[in-house]
C-alpha cells in the first residue's frame, strides 16, 4: 500500500512536471556516458531526472542563473548513479548549490599544540552529511568533463556512502552482497592505488583517489561510468563490486555501443 501510494505520488509529479523532450534529447547527447544508454535507458533516467528536479531544490549561488538545460545535466549525471536503484538512496537532503566556478570552503584543524588554524580552500564540489551538494558549474558542465573524472558523479556517490554513516567508502551494500569481499577488494586496490600514485605513475585513474578509502570509493565510482573498461582491466574485482552496487555494466554498454559503431562504419 505504501508503496503504492509512492508510486502515484510519483505518478503525479511526472504527469504535472515533465521534462522538456528536445532540452533532454539535447543534454543526453553532450555527455558522452549518457549517449551511449538505450532507449528505455534514456527514458528510465529522465523519469528519475524529472522526479529529482521536483524533490530537490536546486539554486545557483554567486550570481550564477541556471536554465533547464544545466538543471537536467546535473540531474542526469547524479541519477546515473541511481539509475537501477531508487531515487530513494537520495533521501535525507534537499539542496544542490551551484556556484560559477571553483568556490571557497572554509577549513579549520587543531594542531598539536592546540592552536586553531583556519584557511579557506578552493572547490569543485562538496557533499554534506544531511546537508547539501555543492558544485561549480565549470567543472560539472558537458564539454568540461574529463575522460574518468566528474565532479558530480563524485559528489553524489558521497552521498549514498553517506547512507549509512561517515564517508569511509563503505555505502550500503544491498541483500546478498558479501560484505567481507566488499572490504577485502577495496582494501587491496586501495593500498595498490596508493602504491602507484606515490611512485609517481601517470594512472588514469584520478590520483585524487588515493587520499582517503572515502574518496577512492568516489573516484573510482567516476571512472566506472567515465571509462569503464579501463576500471575493468585495472581492477577487476572493484569493477565487479561497484557492478553489483549500481546494478549495472557500464564496460559491457561501452563494448556494445562500439561493436555498433564499428558496423556502421
Ligand atoms: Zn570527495
């Protein structure tokens, strides 16, 4: 019953706020992880799309306007993450800020003398527990999408670690995944990532990754979507964990759409 009255909820909000067909087609085209879903794809991600932009409040800061077409490209991106799950795993917080460009966040830390520093640090983007995303349109925009990295996919796969908790890289796995290979296959690629980064390799994988088991959980959430066969050859058992969390095989969508592509030619 409950969830049928969700799913009418949901209906409703469909029916009296529905995307704009040509501004959609048009924002699926610029980026290039989201060209390449299917038809039903393309429709299952404007229906989560259209009800996000209706449960979220999402505002431009810093004198920054946002028309429907940068709303419907921050919103695909995050609900790529949530494509075959619920937009339920987005529960628990309202606002998405988007700033111009990179913005300020105030920092503070303790030193061991008990002295309070405070500086402030420039951001792409950031994600609160129970509070907003916030993001800088230049770096979340298509065309400014590097090959791996996406500032928005980052910030929301933040937020489903968040689920459950602390950013520690750890979201809530679903019924019948094993926890213990969750931990044992991140915890191995983690300290081979950070091996490679501080040798000082060139990996394709965004060395950001390497600062904390939380943000190589993000990082590696973007270069499943972002370059997925890549992900695949490099750390296969990461690439099988994150396809078991997101429901999805976004290496086998990249072979497929290139197998047609090839025939085309
Ligand atoms: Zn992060």
């Amino acid at each position: 019953m409950v969830w049928l009255f969700k799913e009418w909820r949901r209906q409703r909000a469909l029916d009296s706020h529905p995307l704009d067909p040509a501004t959609w087609a048009a924002v699926v085209e610029s980026f290039p992880f989201l060209r390449v879903l299917d038809d039903a794809e393309r429709e299952k991600l404007g229906r989560w799309v259209a009800l996000f932009l209706c449960g979220k409040k999402m505002h431009g800061a810093a004198g920054l306007m946002l028309d429907q077409a940068m709303r419907y490209a921050i919103a695909a991106q995050a609900c790529m993450l949530i494509l075959e799950l619920d937009l339920d795993y987005f529960r628990g917080w309202v606002e998405v800020v988007v700033y111009p460009d990179e913005f300020l966040a105030p920092r503070e830390y303790v030193d061991e003398a008990g002295v309070v520093h405070s500086h402030r640090e420039a951001l792409a983007g950031e994600a609160w527990l129970g509070g907003p995303v916030i993001l800088s349109w230049a770096d979340a925009a298509p065309g400014n999408i590097g090959d791996g990295v996406n500032v928005v996919i980052h910030e929301f796969a933040h937020k489903l670690d968040m689920l459950n908790g602390d950013t520690d890289g750890y979201p809530p796995l679903h019924r019948g995944m094993s926890r213990t290979a969750w931990f044992a296959t991140f915890e191995t690629a983690y300290r081979d990532f950070c091996d490679r980064v501080d040798a000082g390799e060139d990996t394709p994988i965004d060395p950001y990754g390497s600062e904390h088991p939380g943000e190589f959980f993000a990082v590696m959430t973007e270069a499943f979507f972002g370059i997925p066969q890549i992900l695949q050859s490099q750390y296969p058992g990461v690439y099988a964990q994150l396809a078991l969390f997101y429901r999805q095989d976004p290496a086998a969508r990249a072979r497929r759409v290139g197998q047609h592509a090839r025939m085309a030619v």
